[in-house]
C-alpha cells in the first residue's frame, strides 16, 4: 500500500512539472537575435517623408524586444524622434525605454 501511495505521490509532482516547463521553453522561444542591420529597410522612413515599407514594419515587430537597446546607441540619437512616426505608421507604440 506504501508502495502505491508513493507512486501516486511520484505521478503527481511530476504532472504538475510538466506545464512549467512547457511555459519556459516556450518564453525561451520568443527570444530574437538583435540584428540591427535587419532594420536598414526602415531608414527611407526615417530619412524622408515616405511612410515605411511593410518589410520594414514587420522587422521592427519581430525585434521589438530589441529595440530598447538600440536607441540607448549614441549613434542612432539623431532617428529617435523621426522614429516616432515609422512606429505609428506601423501601429506599434513608441517603446518606454
């Protein structure tokens, strides 16, 4: 009987592991490589009046956890404001850094 218990004990732990891992394997998923030079297709948008491409507005959703580290670059400063209408044109907020 002590046998059983253990074992009932034992499948217990062990099915209500299971979902926090599935979770933490999942979050690791929606982790992106930060590569800025993917973002290169926005700079017409950012350089000139033109709204920005749609491959341009997908980039910056697919990094958006990026893109804090990014504008902490010095050398991107002078794209920051310019930034805020690429990121309305494209339906994203402008990120809270």
């Amino acid at each position: 009987m002590k046998f059983i218990t253990t074992l009932v004990v034992i499948a217990f732990l062990m099915s209500s592991l299971a979902p926090t891992e599935a979770i933490r394997v999942s979050r690791e998923e929606e982790k992106v490589a930060c590569i800025e030079t993917d973002l290169q297709v926005c700079q017409p948008a950012l350089e000139t009046p033109s709204p920005p491409s749609a491959e341009c507005c997908k980039n910056l959703k697919i990094q958006q956890s990026c893109l804090c580290d990014y504008m902490a670059n010095p050398s991107i400063e002078k794209y920051l404001e310019p930034a805020r209408k690429v990121f309305a044109a494209c339906g994203m907020p402008y990120p809270r850094c």
